[in-house]
C-alpha cells in the first residue's frame, strides 16, 4: 500500500533521513522505534507531507506522493492545494495533539469531513458523535480542547484523524506528551484499531506497545533503518549492535 | 533509592497525625488577613484626590458648568459628534480592509508583491496624520485630473481632482491610508502567532487552503488581533478631532465654531471632553464584548 524509496530528509546542515526504503501492506501494524533525533518523526511528517523529502519517493497505492510527471516526463512538486487530497488519504495523530482550539470537540471531529470532503453535516456529526463514543468521549463532545485531559484530547485526535475515513493511520509519538497514568487509555484505543486491521505507521517509544501489537517493528537510527522484522525476533534476537545499545539502555531504565 | 534507616522520617498516613506547632495545632480556617497599613494610605490618599477635584468643579467659575449643559446636547455638537462617528466607522472600515490587504501582500509568495507592501507600510506610517490630512486635501495641485484606466494605456474614467476632493473625501482618505499599516502589522502579528501545530493540522486533513485561513488561522488570530485594534481604533477616534485643519466640522470643530463666537472656550472643550469620553467607553465596552466572544475555548 505504502512504498518508500531511498527517502533522504535535510534540516540545513543535519541529515534527518538517509535512504530509507520502508513497505506497508494493507493491515498491517508498522511500529518504528528508535533514540531520540533517528529521523522516526521524520519519516512519517515525511509520508505525511508535512516536510517536503529531498531525495527518492513515497508512493500510496501507486500514486506519487507530493510529485507529478509532467508530459515532458519532468518530475515536479505539487502545490498544496494539490497535495490536500493525497494528504486525506492518511490520518494523522500528533505527539502535541494540535485539537482546534476554538472548535468544540465534536466540531474538531466533524470539521474536516465537511470541508474536505464535501459530506453533509448532518451525517459528518451523526459520525463524530459515533467515533467519539468508540474512544470513550460520547459525553464530551461539546467540551473545549483545552476543558480536556491530555489522554482525551489524544483519544479526540484520533477519532478525528478517523473521520476522514484514511486508508493510512500515521502516529507521531501520540504518547510521548502524556502523564503516565493517561498513556494506557490512548494505547487501548490504538491497540483496538490495530485489532480491526487498520494499517497504521506508529512513532513510539512504548517498546511493550510495539511488542503486543506490531506486526512489524523498524529501529531507526542516524536516519536510516537499521533493522526490522517481526517483534519477538527484533526484540529476542536483535542483529546490530545498535539495536542492542538501544534495547538495553531502555531495560535498564525501566 | 532505599529510605530505610535509623534517621528515616516517619511515614505519614492522611489522618493519622496533624502538623503542630509547639504542641498547639494550627490550623488555616482560624487565620485572619495581614493587617495592609499602605492600603488605608491608599484609601486616604484617593479620597483626597477626589475631594480636591470635587471642590475645584464646584468652586471654580471659569468652568461654568452651566454653559457645558447648554451646549452639550445643542445641535451643532451633537451634528459635530455624528461626523466624528461617521469618519471613526468609515476609516476603520476602509483602513482595516486596506491594512488586511496589505498584511495578506507581505505575506504573499510573490517577491514584487512583498516589496509593494512593505514600501506601502514605511511610507503611510512614517508621514504623520495631519500631514496626510493636508495632503490630501491638496492633491488637486499636484494631480488636476483623476483617471482610471490601464498605466500609460487608455483611461475609462476621468474626474476633475478639485471635484472629487472635498474635506469629506480628503478626511476618509487621509484617515485610512493613515490606519492601513497599522492595521496591517497587528492583522500579520495575529496570524503569525497561531501555532504552527493547528495549521499542520489542518493541512493533515486536507483541509482547503480556504477553509484552513477562514476556519482555523483567522478565528484563532482575532482573538490575539482584537485587543492591540482596539486601541487602533480608539486612537483613530482621537485622530479624527485633526480634521478641523480642512475646514471640517468634526465634534472637535464644532466646538471650535461655537467659542469662537461665544469666547466660552473651556467650557466647549469640556463639552467635546466629555464626549470623546463617552465614545471611547462605548468602543471599550464593544471590544470586551467581542474579546470575550473570541476566547471561547481558551
């Protein structure tokens, strides 16, 4: 479904990706673990189109992401306004949340489908009030973002990411901004999609979260993928020094 | 860590032990105010201040009241409050659009259109209202023939300048070319500080690039755009009593006309005071209305 082709990223004098190469099938659970700074947030800002890639291509199911041939066969990047509708394809879930501040939370919910997509209202807030009941927030829906708990303005992000109806669920460290105690309510929803066969890209450093739920796990460093496979063999055998560096030091601190 | 040891304090259990000080035990509901010997100063101070006022309005006959009555709602004032009124609304309107404009040029992506706004910026704000004010009222000298039409092209329209100029049109010209960069900084101020997150966002979800300014960036920039056009607006106000320089009778000019025939100077300057007090409170108590409207959510 998603295809991803010696991708290279650069932020001024630092090389944020360096030729990575990453597949996804339709379904599966891609969870990409790393250090701090390995070019995981990235690579799915990248897919996203959020940062413009300098080298190599993404593609979703075929299509060129953020590029066109044109008819002298020169590649050429797309304006925004013609990256929107490959960007409604993906769902994306942001470490800092990023709700609508002014909206209600049901309005956050519903907002995109409308404008984006043209549904009509009635149906788009049948559908919010739906997704929020299934992340547990059915009773606060016209609340502000900011009258919520970190967990819930996560657990609105992703309900709102789903009303778009995306082929491709990408998650930015969803966690990572949370209290300890508010981690677990945003894992379950995750892992509750992930058991409906959502196909979902994963930043994350909940390395139990990866091991339950990954189909497949990647281990970023430096910019590049160092290694991946399926979780018992990453976890139990990991192949690179690296991989062992960084395993351990997570043991050790937790 | 281990906390274990001889020296450990004693685990404390809630309910199990109160603090006590010296064997008395302490407790916050029985506590007064700090005794605040500068606040009754304060108080003395003010009561002074205003008893001095006071005394002075009622003392003083120079002020004469009376005449500040009689003129206060007197016809002339109140036609000279309307023009101030109609100006302040009209050049808000035109200024803030042009400033919007403006802001929406420096923030444009094409280099031309940039340079454009930002020689417009430095020169309408660098030449002081009255300035402008004369200005314009003299531009049939400088320009006798007002056209429109295609640059060095044909021209669709053409007005004689001494026709088209009058103190009216010269004091709204004027008066909004004066506020459009103002407008125009505190517009892009506002934009500029919503979070890079919300615009992300958006863009994420594909939202139009229409929709994303309308809907996301323009409401959550009036919130912080409010307050700092609200003293905009209100210094526009003021501005507008300059306009009695081209022979208009603004609230300020009216009070003119009529001291200059009645010698009662102070006393229709209280009169317009007391007015452009009046009208400044109203645009205040509009501006917490509408900040209280745009915080919703914050």
């Amino acid at each position: 479904m998603l295809r991803a082709r010696g991708v290279g990223k650069v932020f001024g004098e630092v090389t944020a990706l360096e030729d990575v190469d990453l597949d996804v099938t339709e379904g599966e659970v891609v969870v990409v673990i790393g250090p701090s700074g390995s070019g995981k947030s990235t690579l799915v800002r990248c897919i996203d189109q959020l940062e413009q890639i300098d080298a190599g291509s993404i593609e979703l199911d075929g299509e060129l992401l953020g590029f066109r041939v044109d008819r002298g066969g020169v590649l050429r990047r797309l304006p925004a306004r013609r990256t929107a509708p490959q960007r409604r394809r993906m769902g994306m879930v942001f470490q800092s949340f990023n709700l609508f501040a002014h909206l209600t939370v049901e309005r956050n919910v519903w907002e995109a489908p409308v404008r984006s997509l043209g549904e009509p209202v009635s149906e788009a807030r049948a559908r919010a009030r739906e997704l929020l009941d299934r992340v547990g927030l059915g009773h606060k829906g016209e609340a502000y973002p900011v009258q919520l708990s970190g967990g819930q303005q996560q657990r609105v992000a992703i309900a709102r990411a789903l009303a778009m109806r995306p082929r491709l669920m990408l998650f930015d460290e969803p966690t990572s901004a949370l209290d300890p105690e508010l981690v677990g309510e945003v894992l379950a929803v995750m892992k509750s999609l992930a058991q409906e066969r959502t196909t979902m890209i994963v930043v994350t450093h909940e390395l139990q979260f990866a091991r339950e739920v990954a189909d497949r796990v990647v281990f970023m460093d430096a910019g590049r993928v160092v290694e991946q496979g399926p979780p018992d063999e990453l976890f139990g055998r990991p192949q690179t020094e690296r991989l062992q560096t960084f395993l351990h030091r997570f043991s050790a601190a937790s | 860590m281990s906390v274990q040891g001889p020296e450990s304090p004693a685990r404390s259990v809630v309910g199990a032990t109160r603090a006590t000080d010296g064997g008395t035990t302490v407790d916050a509901r029985d506590s007064r105010p700090e005794r605040r010997p500068l606040l009754w100063l304060a108080w003395v101070v003010l009561v002074l201040l205003v008893a001095q006022v006071v005394a002075f309005v009622l003392r003083s006959d120079r002020l004469e009241l009376s005449v500040v009555g009689e003129y206060l709602f007197a016809e002339p004032i109140l036609d000279g409050l309307v023009t101030t009124v109609v100006l302040t609304a009209v050049a808000t309107v035109l200024g803030t659009a042009l400033g919007a404009l403006v802001c929406l040029a420096r923030l444009s992506s094409l280099a031309p259109v940039r340079y454009l706004a930002t020689a417009w910026i430095a020169v309408f704000r660098s030449v002081p209202p009255l300035v402008q004010l004369l200005f314009w009222f003299n531009l049939a000298y400088l320009v006798p023939v007002l056209s429109i039409g295609i640059p060095f092209g044909p021209s669709f329209g053409e007005w004689s300048a001494n026709d088209v100029i009058t103190p009216y049109t010269a004091a709204v010209v004027g008066l909004s070319l004066y506020n459009s960069p103002y407008s125009a900084e505190i517009i892009r101020s506002g934009l500029s500080a919503v979070p890079r997150g919300q615009l992300e966002a958006a863009s994420s979800l594909g939202l139009p690039g229409r929709d994303t300014f309308f809907r996301i960036r323009l409401p959550q920039a009036t919130r912080i755009i409010l307050p700092p056009m609200g003293s905009q607006v209100i210094s526009l106000l003021k501005g507008t009593s300059l306009v009695s320089v081209i022979a208009m009778t603004d609230l300020l000019g009216a009070a003119r006309e009529v001291y200059t025939r009645t010698f009662e100077v102070v006393p229709l300057l209280i009169v317009a005071i007391v007015w452009y007090i009046v009208l400044v409170a109203a645009l205040t108590a509009g501006q917490s209305w509408l900040e209280r409207r745009f915080s919703r959510g914050y």
